[in-house]
DNA sequence: GTGAAAGCGCTAACAT
DNA sequence: ATGTTAGCGCTTTCAC
C-alpha cells in the first residue's frame, strides 16, 4: 500500500509538505503542491484514514441501529440519515438489532471501540438502558429514534403516539364505534405503551369503558405475528366493531387474518393502524392511518447528533406531529352485525 | 478517554501485558489477568479499534454498495450480507448508489482510503468499470453482486437472467401467447441487457419473429417509472397479449397502468416479471415471476469476499439458478381480444 | 514555505 | 510470564 513517505520521497518534500496538499492547507507553494499532486497521481495514493482517525481522534462516521430494516419505515429512515449523513461529511454504519437486546448491546460495544463520532438508536426497548448507559459513560454522543426508553431524560427524535392514537381512536368513535380492540407490540417498547396508554385514555374520555378482552400483545416484526386473536371468537354482540394496530406490520397481519375469516374491511369490521403500509401501487391505499415521517426523522437525527458532536450540552428533543389519513377502512358505522 | 496505558499504570503491568489479556492470549498468568481485567471493568475499557487496524493492517469491515435499498430484493440481500458478516466477525458498512455513478465512484475512493477489507458491489452500470478498476489496482478484494460488467472478469455473485427470461418467455408461448411485450431497464445494466437478448432470442427459438415497437426501455428505480407503454396505443390485433417485465418495481408500475386502462390481468393482458413483488399478507401472490435468492445472494458474497481474502488468487464465480413461479397472472391464453 | 521530531493507541518481535 | 523497543500512517508543534 502506498503511504505518504512513498509520495514524499518521489516528490522530494517532507511527508509534512505532502500532508498539507492533501489536506488543502494555504502555506505551499505553487510549485511544490503541483508536484507533490503529480506524485499522487502517479502512484494512486489515496490518504489512510484510518491513520488520520487515530491522530484527529474522529472517524467522520455516524452509526444507526434500527430493529429491522426490513420495515419500510426504518428502511425510509435510513435513507434519510444517509442523504444527510453524507451530505455533511459522513459516513453511516448501519446495524440491525432485530429488537434483541443482546445483539444492540454487542453492537454498541463494537461501536465504542471503534470510537464512533456518534450513535442513533432505535431502542429495542426499556432494557436498552444498558447500552445508553454505556454511550454516556464512554462520552459518546447519542441520541434516541423513534422509542423513548423509561426512566431516562436524553437526546431524542420520535413521533408523538399519544396524539396519533387519540385521532386514531377519536376518529373510529366519531364513525359510530364503541367497541374498539387494540393491537399493541411488547409494552417495554415505549410507542406500543404509549399507543395503548393513549387508546385506553381516549376511550375513557369519551365515557366508553375500557374492555380488556379487546386488547392483545402481538410483534412489530413482520415474522413474529401470530394470526389468531382472540376477541374474533367472542359473541357476536360483544365482539369489537373495529380494530387499531400499533403498526403497518401488524395491520398487514390482521388483515389476512380477517381475510381468513371472510370479515370485509369497514362493512364488517373497521381497520386502523400507525404508520403507512407498504402497497402496490395499483392498490388505491385504502387503510385509515397515522403517519409520521421517516426520512424527515432520519434526516433530523443526523442533525441532531452533528449539533451535540459541536456541543455536548445540546440535547435536542425534537417531537414530529403524526398526520391521520382517514380512507375506506373506517367508513361510518352502520351498525351492520359482524358475519 | 481511557487507553491501554491507563490500565497498565491501574494494573501495575506493561502495555504489553494488557494487549495480551484483551486478545485473550495463553501466556499470561492467572493472577496478572484477573488484575487486569479488574482494572478494565473498573475504567470501563474498550480497546480503540482504529488503533489495532492500523496497526494490523485490517478494519474487519466489508463495505456493500447497492443501488437501492429501498427495493425489497436489495433489502433482503443486505440482511444476508450483514448476518453473514456478523457471524465471521466482521462489520457490515452499507452504501447506497442510487444507480449514480458519481455517486459510486465517491464512495469506492472513500472505502479505498478506510482500508475497508473488501467491497461488495452491485454496479451501477457498464461504467462502473472505472469503479472496479480502482479497487483492482488496490489491491482490495471485490465481488460484484447481481450484476455483471461488459468486458471484465472477476468474482461475482448473480442470478441468471438469461435462463430465468428464457423460461419467463417460454412459458408465456406455452400458454398461447405470440405477441409478447418487453419492458426493460437502460441496458448499460448487465441484467436488463441479458433479459432483453434472452427475451428476443427466445422469441426467435420458438420461430416468432421480434417486434420493437413491443420492447420498450424503463428503470428498475420506483421512482423512474413512466405511466406510458406505447405498445398498449396500439391496434388490437397487434396489441400485445402478454408483457414481461425486467423487474419487481417495474411490474408493480404496469399493474397500475393496466389499471387504468381497465385492462384485467390474465384475462386481457398476461403479466410476468422478475424478482418477487412485495404484497401485502393478505393478498394471495398472483403475479408469474421469476425469483431469485437475495438473502442467500448477500451470505454468499460475504463467504466470497472472505475467501479472496484469505487466498487473492481465488476467484469466485457463482452463480444462481433462477425459480419459475407459474402463478394466475399468466394463465392460459384464450385468446380473448384486448378491451 | 518547508521540515524534524514526537505522538495518536496499539502490538509484533525481541528480550529477559 | 512479563517487559522493552519500534513502528503502523498520519498530523501537530515548533523550528528554520
């Protein structure tokens, strides 16, 4: 591998003269910068950064940890961090945790050693604690995407689940609803216990009772949806007239398991759920939704950590407002009796 | 932050005598170990990876550029990639080129100048000779992904479009069809050019002749399509009967077009394509594709990567055989006029 | 405008 | 079993 000695030497300067044509310094000479370019040239020499990271004590490299950039959401937020991590200068090293606590940790682990500039992390959930203990700790600036994490007051950008799933659940009310179930994920993930908290408190606040047969756990993760609910088995005068899932991939889910049942959407039984679901273009989106923006929040992330890599005191806590899309799947009510 | 120096003065040993505890080395005694490893859990010690690269020579880290992350094939063949990366101890550092040369072209001198290991690559185009040709004369290890280069041979990891279309058109004349309709992506793209000449060539095999009014060009990018197939202005009896499309996005934009023309898959117009289209759950997969493995597609290039580095002499060329889905979009042709 | 020396954090190669 | 020396490729500091 050529080194800068080898261009220093063809060239004839000090390694120090080349050093400084390479990082663009004014104190060279005409002369010399052109041949110590040519030398350059001719010799392919391309600057080890990681010689330059060990000296500077920064790598110019941002790393994301999302929990499965097989969502689309996440796949959106990434793009988004990576247009403006590039644009400003940096790399992204992007992990997938697959909501695994061990694999964030041991992912967070490497990242310390190789001395990140700074870390966004979609928490796996409140246990991941651990891992942002570490990032403080070791000085690292951070800050938190999408989840919140229990307990702790830190450096964050997410979309707001109480106010999304108060239009949600408000909206499928104001349809004539009374009987609405809810699909949340694991309640140690702050979005699912904030969107169930929320739909709980909405349906209080409309003087409706709050059911607990019509609220089930299910995943976020595609692969990790189970296709029974049970309040599909209940009388038909108690079963739920709709159902608001705590995201695009457990609606996906229900609704092949309505399918299943031979339930139609909105005649039979009313569908809503946070975040956009990934259709095929030829497919009129058709499901009431409560979206936030991904790329916008992978975008702001990036700011985020880049103002705090400027100065460690600024902990933003940007919060994006969700946008209810109201569509088919939550018609009026008819009162129509469930198959 | 603390260094390995820190822990020696804590441990009252040697640098050398930490270094050897961290890399789990077998001379060192009992005592002296459990010392230093007191005094690493104590200051909370990570090795600086950047300093052990440099001085090793090696980053543990592969680099994949895809041209899309957003299209469900790249994501799939991303996670492959990063597991199988994971599981040999390497890191995964992830590059969108969106199908940009200069963009490509950036991000190879950036990967040239971190020392990366080896460089995975789906290449954006013929040009991206210029790419390959820098990583070459580095002596960095790469494989291309997906697709092939016109006029170079080297390691890569692809499908086989040649026989896939083959079998796409095939069946397409085996079902009745003698006016089929090809939309490919810019042909600089090693796939689209094999799709297109395995399409023509096919035709000619089973003696139908080649009409170019029915092969027209698009991207494989979502966001590149057009809404306009000349073919289908065309006079009913020369109306095509059926369309190949070249991939997954591209079919996913015909099924909305012939939508709008109120034009009924299989019935008025047969649709196949390559590569799976990403439905939601509850729609049973309709579409006749072609599939290729991109989870398996990624692990294989890492296990590639991994073996040139070991050996440089070893050149992999893998390649994979493509899976014909026979589904309802293609049923047989009863010769029903176009709408 | 240019260069020599020292050091970033770590480890291979030698000592002892 | 442990320590010393030197150096990975680069840049900062301080001379000239």
């Amino acid at each position: 591998m050529v080194t800068i000695y080898d261009i220093a030497k063809l060239a004839n300067v000090s390694t120090m003269t080349v050093s400084r044509v390479i990082n663009q310094k004014k104190n060279v000479s005409k002369e010399t910068r052109e041949k110590v370019e040519q030398a350059i040239q001719e010799l392919n020499y391309v600057p080890n950064t990681i010689a330059q990271s060990l000296q500077a004590n920064r790598m110019k490299t941002l790393a994301l940890l999302v929990t499965d950039i097989t969502n689309p959401f996440f796949t959106q937020m990434t793009r988004g961090a990576e247009d403006e991590a590039n644009k400003q200068g940096y790399q992204l090293l992007l992990c997938n945790t697959d909501e695994n606590i061990a694999k964030e940790k041991s992912y967070i682990l490497a990242l310390l050693g190789k001395r990140i500039d700074g870390v966004m992390l979609v928490p796996s959930g409140d246990e991941s604690l651990d891992s942002i203990s570490s990032l403080r700790q070791a000085g690292v600036p951070f800050t938190l995407l999408d989840r919140n994490i229990r307990g702790i007051e830190c450096s964050h950008v997410t979309g707001d689940s109480k106010e999304g799933t108060r239009q949600l659940v408000q909206h499928l009310i104001d349809q004539g609803h009374r009987r609405i179930a809810m699909i949340h994920a694991p309640l140690n993930i702050s979005t699912s216990r904030e969107r169930n908290e929320a739909y709980k408190a909405t349906l209080r606040a409309n003087g409706l009772s709050v059911d607990k047969r019509l609220i089930v756990e299910s995943h976020y993760h595609l692969s990790k949806q189970s296709n029974t609910w049970s309040f599909l088995q209940m009388e038909p005068a108690e079963r739920p007239t709709a159902v608001v899932a705590a995201n695009n991939f457990i609606a996906d889910q229900l609704l092949k398991t309505l399918a299943d049942h031979d339930l139609t959407i909105s005649e039979d039984i009313a569908v809503a759920c946070f975040d956009e679901l990934l259709l095929p273009s030829y497919i009129e989106p058709f499901l009431t939704t409560v979206s936030q923006p991904p790329y916008a929040m992978g975008q702001r992330a990036v700011e985020c950590i880049l103002e705090q890599i400027k100065d460690p005191e600024a902990v933003q806590q940007e919060q994006f407002k969700p946008t209810l899309h109201v569509r088919r799947s939550t018609n009026e009510w008819r009162g129509a009796p469930l198959a």
